[in-house]
C-alpha cells in the first residue's frame, strides 16, 4: 500500500468516527450544561469551595471566577515545582528554577503545555499526575465554560445572566472530561501505553550499551493531554515514544481525542441556542478548513523534491516511521489547528512549506476545530466580524443570531482579534534584534538558517500566544528571556481575549432578540459558511503574511 493511499483511508477513517460521535456527545454536553440539578460529588465540590452553584452571574463576576481561579492554579504549581525536590517519588530530581516553573505553571494553567524541559528528566511524579494532569483537565473545563457563556450569550435575552462559572467548571469536569478520560485511558493501556509509578531503571539497548528511563502514569496523562487539547508529553518525544504512543491504532485513537470535543461542541451550541442548523454552518465551516490543510500538508510532505525524498519515498525526516507521512501530516494538521501542542513527528523537520502550514494553522486563531471551548469561542467571534462585513456590503444593520451588532459589540470582537498578532509579532521582532534571543538559535549555521531559524522565533510565540504548545525544537527556549516572555504570551493570550469574550456575551445576553425579516442574512446556509471561510483566511493573510514571508516562505522558495 503506498503511502498516500494509507494516509487517505486514516483520514477516512478518522472521519467516519468524529461524525458517528458527533451527536451524542453533542447532545449529551448540552444537556450537562443546560441541566437544572447537580450530582452528589458535585454539591460536595461546592461546599468545599464556598460556591453557590445556583446563583446567576452577570460577565464581570463570571471573568472574576475565571481570572480567580486560574490565578490560583499558577500559584500552586509554580510552588510545587519549586518544593519538587523535597516531594515523594520526586525520581531524585532537583527542584525546577524559578523562571522555568513560572514558565510551566502559565503554560499548564492556560492549555498551552509549552514544555523547555524534558518530562522524563525533570518532573517527578507527584508534579506530573498533581500538578500537570489536573491542570489539563480543569483548563480544558475552563476553555470550555467560556465558550458555554458566549453561546448563552446568543440565547438569552434582557438579562444579562451567563450562567454561573463554578457550576460550569465542575459539570465540564466531572460529567464531560473525567468519564471520556478514564475510558481513553483503559484503550491505551490496552494497547500497550504505561501506566505505573515506577522509578528510573536501565534498559539494554538493540545496538548494545544502555539507557535510563523511568515510567509513570502515561496512559492516564495522554488521554486527557489529548481530549483536552493540551499536549504536553510525559515524555520529551511526546507522542512519537512509544510509552505514550504504541501503535498506528493509539496514533489515530490519539487524533480522534483532539478533534472529537471542538467539533462536538458545534452541536451543542445548535441545541443550546435552538437552531441545529447554525451549529452544523459553524461545523461545516471548522471541518473546510481542517481537511483543507490536512490534504495540503500530506500532499506537501509526499512531493518528491529531490534525491533524499525520492529515495525514502517522501520527506521522512523526522518522521515516526510507525507511522508514516499521512499519519504524521494528519497528527500535525490535527494539534496545529487546535491549541493540542502534541507531536508525533519533529515539526522542525518538516518541508519548509509544511511548516507554513503548521503556523498558518495556529495563526488562524486555533479555531477550526480550535481548542475545547476557545475553538467554538474564537469561531463565533469570527462569525460576528463576518456578518459585519456583509451588514457593510449589503447596507443593513448586522444580526446574528437574533442580536444585532453594534458599535460596542464589533469593537469588543476587534480587541479579540488584535491581541495575538499583537502579542506574536511584538515578542518575535524583540527577539530578533537581543543578542542573547538570537543565540537561541542552535542552527544558525545551516543551509537557510536564516530564513529558518526565523521561523522558528515566530513559531514559538505563535504557539504561546495561541495557547497551542508545539514547537519546531530548533531553539533553546530555556532561557531567562524566553521562559519570561513565553511565560506572558501565554497568559495574555489566554486571559484577555477571554475578557473580550465574556463582556461581548454579556452585551449579548442584555439585548431584546430582533425580529428575522427578508432582508436577514441566513447565517445556517452554506453561504455563510463560505463567506466566513474567506473572512478567516483574509483575516489570518493581511495580518501575517509579511511574516510568513520573511520564513517559511523565504526558505521553501529558496
């Protein structure tokens, strides 16, 4: 079977599996969201915390239990990274310097799981399964209580009310990501992935010699790393080692993981705003650009350009060779379009062409599918921008939804959309004239370094500040400047477009519903769709392309 064909039938494979899960789970987060009672545990968490799950927040007080929480998640892990080295079954590993923890912490706490360190040689277990796992699954509930605010946000009317942020953290907890989760992992441990608190031990070798490698709770950790659009590996092969990644079936059980809750989540906005059409323009939306990109790259990384590929059949270099160039496009394609950060090949090592479309996808604002709930968060917003354009073209006042848009609303869309260009742009320039940033640099004197080892600044701000967390791996960002500015990309690329989000659900919520006529754009037809497919990719263009220019472009035309 020839390459391309076998990346065809996964992909068609792939593909037949999100659709047969796409409405239960759909279905069933709507119903977790919209339900009126709590279970036991869920009274117990409450009484724990001191929250009354029954009172209505308006977008101020929800943005505070955000903000509030977070907050206090960077605190805890930071310190215990820091007391690390005084912790049980820390694997003798010394406590983590304070610009790296501080970089950790922000990472974990914001879904980005940027990672300047290697798993399996600096964390011990308590910080792995403590810290780390429970910061990928209440970040992804995070993510995910956002989003359920801005959908109430379209469906209420003359209240202001967006639900309460504790009820909705916990319900995405303990009904959503916990039951997926633990049934994931009895998948992977089924097919091979570890799962045990073992201490580092030396392994012989098939060429001889030996290594050191320890175990852990892996399978556990993987799942939720990837239902939860996290991505931060036990490992620092992350899902190319096979403890984490067996096999071909756990490779694409693994992609599955990544894309089933964004493109889920389309359903349940349709039902949570009453009209499962416009979920289904917004899925058709997400799933153009997803296979779009995802034929690009397997079509990119199979171009025989030269000797070496011709002879390895396709651009193999740092490819898992488990898994092939279709496998590791879609892996690739996968995590870039959504804020997962795994890697089951080395991304750097991809054609140049093949790393412009590893950022063009995280450029695009991490939105098709997107992470848990900032994807369907960042995609309505992007909707709101493309009904302004056609309220310009055509001369009427925007709607969506049954909400007009106005001046307050498309300026709080506006803000959103500026602030990680902004972030990317800024931090990568500043890189590029410091010295001790440049020195980052570990290729700067190979073939195209320059063009190169640009692409690698501008990715790795580009993942920060998208919250995604890959990284083409060329550059030492364990340094005090990147730790620090890695560290603030990823909170304010997290956190303030939220705040656009929440108070841009709170206008919403407040407004009386306008009535459809005639003259209403039809935002459920495939038109639409379209319309906001071109917007996304505009947008994305007129922002980044002098950039791209500069890198991936420059290199592969080079």
């Amino acid at each position: 079977m020839s390459p391309a064909l076998a990346g065809v039938l996964q992909l068609t494979a792939l593909t037949a599996a999100l659709a047969l899960a796409y409405r239960p789970l759909g279905d069933y987060m709507a119903a977790v969201y919209a339900s009126p009672k709590h279970l036991r545990i869920e009274k117990v968490i409450y009484r724990c915390i001191g929250a009354n799950a029954d009172a209505e927040m308006r977008w101020p007080a929800y943005l505070r239990g955000v903000l509030a929480f977070s907050a206090a998640g960077v605190l805890l892990l930071y310190l215990l990274q820091r007391v690390q080295g005084g912790l049980p079954l820390s694997l003798g590993f010394a406590s983590i310097s304070p610009d790296q923890a501080f970089n950790t912490a922000a990472s974990f706490v914001t879904n980005t799981n940027w990672q300047s360190y290697s798993g399996e040689q600096a964390m011990g277990h308590v910080v792995q399964t403590a810290g780390l796992a429970v910061q990928n699954f209440v970040s992804a509930a995070t993510g995910m209580a956002v989003a359920v605010a801005l959908v109430r946000g379209f469906a209420r009317s003359r209240t202001g009310d967006l639900g309460n942020f504790w009820a909705d953290l916990v319900r995405g907890t303990i009904r959503v990501l916990v039951p997926i989760a633990v049934l994931g992992a009895l998948v992977l441990v089924a097919c091979g992935a570890v799962q045990n608190f073992s201490g580092i031990h030396e392994v012989g070798q098939f060429m001889g010699g030996a290594q050191q490698t320890n175990g852990g709770a892996v399978a556990s950790q993987e799942v939720i790393k990837e239902l939860g659009t996290n991505g931060g590996g036990y490992f620092n092969a992350n899902s190319a080692h096979p403890f984490e990644n067996p096999n071909a079936f756990t490779n694409l059980f693994e992609i599955f993981l990544i894309l089933v809750i964004p493109f889920a989540l389309t359903r349940t906005f349709g039902k949570l705003v009453g009209n499962v059409k416009q979920g289904y323009a917004i899925l058709a939306t997400m799933g153009v650009i997803w296979l779009g990109f995802t034929a690009l790259m397997m079509w990119t990384e199979s171009a025989h350009g030269g000797p070496a590929l011709q002879a390895a059949g396709a651009a193999m270099e740092g490819k898992e060779t488990r898994f092939g160039v279709g496998a590791s496009s879609i892996f690739s394609v996968a995590t870039t379009l959504t804020s997962t950060g795994a890697v089951d090949a080395f991304h750097s090592s991809f054609t140049a062409f093949g790393g412009g479309i590893q950022l063009l996808g995280m450029m695009l604002g991490e939105l098709a599918p997107g992470g848990v709930g900032s994807g369907l968060y960042g995609m309505l917003v992007m909707a709101i921008i493309a009904v302004f354009i056609a309220g310009l073209m055509v001369g009427r006042t925007p709607e969506y939804l049954g909400k007009k848009i106005g001046t307050r609303e498309i300026k709080l869309a506006a803000c959103y959309l500026l602030i990680t260009p902004t972030l990317v742009l800024g931090f990568a320039a500043a890189s590029m004239v410091l010295p001790d940033a440049l020195g980052s640099m570990l290729n700067t004197k190979a073939l195209g370094a320059g063009s190169h080892g640009f692409s690698e600044v501008l990715y790795t701000y580009t993942s920060g500040a998208n919250n995604n967390g890959s990284a083409f791996a060329g550059l030492n960002a364990n340094t005090p400047w990147y730790n620090t500015t890695i560290g603030l990309a990823m909170l304010l690329g997290r956190f303030l477009p939220m705040v656009f989000v929440l108070a841009l659900a709170g206008s919403l919520a407040e407004q009386q519903p306008v009535p459809q006529t005639a003259g209403t754009l039809r935002t459920e037809k495939p038109l639409f769709a379209g319309l906001l497919v071109g917007t996304i990719l505009i947008i994305t263009g007129l922002t980044y392309f002098p950039a791209l220019a500069l890198g991936p472009l420059a290199e592969g035309l080079s």
